[in-house]
C-alpha cells in the first residue's frame, strides 16, 4: 500500500514574515531612505555620480535599492518600528518603487 503524507493545517500555509519596505525617514538627525523592519538607513558615500542631474538621480537610486536589497535586518537591530509617515515623499517612493522583498 502507497504511503500517503499528511500535513497539519499549519503546514499548507507557508509562514509569511512581512514584507520589508524601503521607505522615507525623517527623524531630528537623519531625513532619507531606510528600511520598514530593521534601523537600517541608506547614507551614500561621496558625490553623486554622473553627467547630468538625471545619470545622478539614476545611479542615486540603483545604489539605494541594490544595498536594501542586500542588507540584513538580523544585522540591524532596533528597538521599535520605524513610523510610516503619511507625507507626500514617502508615497511616490512606495507607488515608484513599491515594496522590495527581502
């Protein structure tokens, strides 16, 4: 007789953890792109880069998503949730570049 698996109702549903968002920071001492689950923060490194405003603005936003595409939360521990602010700049990154997945 074939064996037949049986899986409790838990094991159909794969776990989902939420998705991590790159998002817009404003805080007293830091105003820029970082991460919805963990403190990381996007701090580019010297000039931008390119010929016209809009190579910069391209290269600008390459960087960014390729290192919050790479980073690990587990790495950037944070005592509580970073603020999902309902302004203007935080909306056009999300409908722009929606939600990046870990």
């Amino acid at each position: 007789m074939p064996e037949t698996a049986t899986y409790s109702q838990f094991a159909r549903r794969p776990r989902m953890d939420a998705p991590r968002m790159l998002i817009w920071i404003k805080q007293p001492r830091f105003q820029g792109f970082g991460c919805s689950e963990c403190a990381w923060a996007f701090n580019p490194s010297g000039p931008p880069e390119g010929n016209s405003l809009q190579e910069m603005k391209e290269y600008y936003q390459r960087r960014r998503d390729k290192e919050f595409a790479i980073h690990v939360c587990a790495e950037h521990p944070r005592a509580k949730k970073a603020k999902r602010l309902n302004n203007p700049d935080c909306a056009t990154a999300r409908k722009s570049h929606g939600p990046v997945a870990a």
